[in-house]
C-alpha cells in the first residue's frame, strides 16, 4: 500500500474494529462506518477516506460510507486517536 507504518497500524486496527461489528452483527456487509478523528491524531479527513476506500476493497466494509467527525480539542483525552463510533450493517439475506 506504500504508507507509512504508524497509518497501516492505525488503518488495520480501524478496518478490524469495523469489520468484527459486521460479523459479530451476522450482517453481510457495513452501509455506514462512523470514525472521529482527534485533533492530534495527524491525519486528514481527506487522507483518512483515501486510505480507507482503498484498504477496504475486497473486505465487507468495501462500498461503506465514511461519516468522519474531527475533533478541535489537543486537550481531548483521545486528541491523539483515530477511534470507531459506529457501524451500520447490511442484514444477511437469507
């Protein structure tokens, strides 16, 4: 994927949250994956949905929107992290 080691760490640990909340919800896919950004977390909203949609082909958060909230606050607790609010799945069919 060429990116730097720290946004893989932080792209694998998101995309495995996410993707355990599909199977664990016995869903087929996500429509929906809610992420906050922390002010200190060094990555763009832009950066961050380029690397997801790009992570994600072949896996079942592929073709999942990507609500993004980035926080202000560099005194937040979580200013440093790229945390997963939410996932909105796809029921199985059956």
């Amino acid at each position: 994927m060429g990116w730097p080691m720290h946004e893989m760490s932080l792209m694998s640990d998101l995309l495995g949250k996410a993707t355990r909340v599909v199977e664990d919800a016995g869903a087929d896919r996500a429509v929906l994956v809610g992420v906050r950004l922390g002010a200190l977390s060094h990555l763009s909203e832009e950066h961050l949905r380029g690397h997801f949609e790009t992570a994600s082909v072949g896996t079942v958060l592929e073709g999942a929107d990507l609500a993004v909230e980035v926080g202000t606050d560099p005194a937040d607790p979580h200013a440093q992290d790229v945390m997963l609010v939410h996932v909105d799945v796809a029921a199985a069919e059956v």
